[in-house]
C-alpha cells in the first residue's frame, strides 16, 4: 500500500509540462504525422493492416521535454496470425521516421531514438538475438540508428503468457524519471521491466531539447492488424537530485534494473 501512495504522490505534485491526449483517433488527422502504412480507421489508429512485410509509424506532431520525466499510457490490439510486433518510441529524427519491417519492427533505423518494443514472433534464428517470440524490450543506440538486434537492448523481460495477441487490448504504463525507466502491462502491482537509463545523456540533448514521441509496427513473413486505441502521456518536471531519486524509487518499488549486455555489438555484414 505504501508503495502505490509513494508512486501516486510523486505524480500528483509533479507539474505538467505537456501532455497527449489521445481517448480515441477520430480527430487525429492533423495531430498526428502517419508515415508507411499507417492509417487512422476511426476511432482507432492502426499501425499496419493485417498483412506481410509492412511497417508504420505515428508520431504526435508537437515535440515536448520528455528528457525532464514522462507517464505515458496506451492500449494496443493486435488481430492476426503472428506479428513482429509494436513499439513506443521516442526520438529526434523527424516527424517521417520510419524504420525496417519484419525483425525490425519500425523502428530499426531510426537515429536518435529509444524505443520500448513489445515482440511477437521469434527472430534468434536471424542472429538478432530474441530471447523469445513473447518479450518486452528497451533498445537504443544513442544518436546512431536505432537497432532491433537485443546486442543494443539495455534490457528485456520474457512475458510468460502472450498477452497482446487476444480479443481485448493490452493496456501498457511506462514512467520514465531520469535514471530510471519502468514498464507494468495490465495495471499489476509490480513493473514487468525497470531499465537504468538517462535520456537527456543517452541521446546527448540540451538542457531546452525537445522530443517527437510515438510508435512504430511492422510485418514480416507473419501478418496481423495493429492498432492503438487510446494513448495518454504527461510531462513531468525533474527536480534537483532526481537523479538520486530515481535509484531510491526502484530500490523502494522492490525492482531489478535491467543491464546492458556484455557481449560486443555484432559487426555489420
């Protein structure tokens, strides 16, 4: 109980410096940048269509601090056979960001970005090293392109029931504060993912820099339809010594970090 009050306060006194506020996409045609196969199916956003070898991307067209702490909430449906999978991504690559289909979910390519990929189909047999054809994953290569290969996964967690390939959609929280990223699915107690990360450093911002914030898709030899179809996300400040803050709330929160792996990055070709 304590816990959640903790949680709770810290973002209730917290000031918003921005937010998104999507409870459907009826009338996102002209906040939202579609890039690939995306398209708005009113009132849903959908990602890519139920077929091979796609990817899409859609970013919210106003950048915001997210570097300084967001909370950000959204639910996905995806209706198919199988699927690469989606993810939530945030960058500074410009609102046409679009990366590789198949393994590479969409955002695979894209430079200046993080992104929190939920993976549905299994691709170690390629050598990008999945840990499974049902995990979550935090993946960032600093300012170079983005890459799907789990040599640049700052940490990943194997969901033991595939919960995003089901009739009702799959609710995602992630709270970022600087030090610190977490990932719960489905409002449980616990977050499935905690990563050590600083943006602003990660991706070498200025202390006014702003952020495109948004998600990608993609299809490969599988298919399905991917959609979101509602998203939330708040800014909030970060304080003095929010850096130290942030360690004490994952040790409070009883969470382990993910890590970088140890193993070299695999050399291209």
């Amino acid at each position: 109980m304590r816990r959640t009050s903790f949680a709770t306060a810290f973002l209730v006194a917290a000031s918003a410096l921005g937010d998104i506020h999507y409870p459907d996409f009826s009338n996102a045609h002209s906040t939202l940048a579609l890039n690939g196969d995306a398209f708005i199916d009113a009132p849903d956003l959908v990602l890519v269509p139920d077929a091979r070898d796609l990817a899409g991307s859609a970013w919210h067209i106003v950048p915001l601090s997210l570097a300084q702490g967001f909370k950000t909430t959204f639910t996905f449906d995806i209706d198919g056979s199988a699927t690469d999978g989606i993810a939530f991504v945030i960058h500074y690559a410009g609102f046409d960001a679009l990366g590789r289909h198949g393994s590479g979910i969409g955002y695979d390519g894209i430079p200046n970005s993080i992104a929190v990929e939920f993976d549905g189909w299994f691709n170690g047999a390629d050598g990008n090293g999945d840990p499974s054809d049902n995990h979550i994953s935090v993946h960032t290569r600093g300012t170079d392109p983005n890459s799907s290969d789990h040599a640049y996964s700052l940490g990943a967690i194997t969901i033991d029931e595939f919960p995003w390939n089901r009739p009702d959609p799959v609710k995602v929280t992630i709270l970022y504060i600087p030090g610190s990223l977490s990932v719960w699915i489905d409002d449980r107690s616990d977050p499935d993912l905690t990563v050590m990360i600083d943006v602003a450093q990660t991706l070498e911002l200025g202390p006014s820099s702003t952020l495109i914030a948004g998600f990608t898709a993609a299809t490969g030899s599988g298919h399905a339809h991917t959609a979101i179809a509602e998203w939330h996300l708040t800014v909030i400040p970060a304080p003095a010594g929010l850096g130290l803050f942030a360690t004490c709330f994952a040790a409070f929160a009883g969470i382990r970090p993910g890590r970088r792996p140890t193993r070299e990055p695999r050399s291209a070709g």
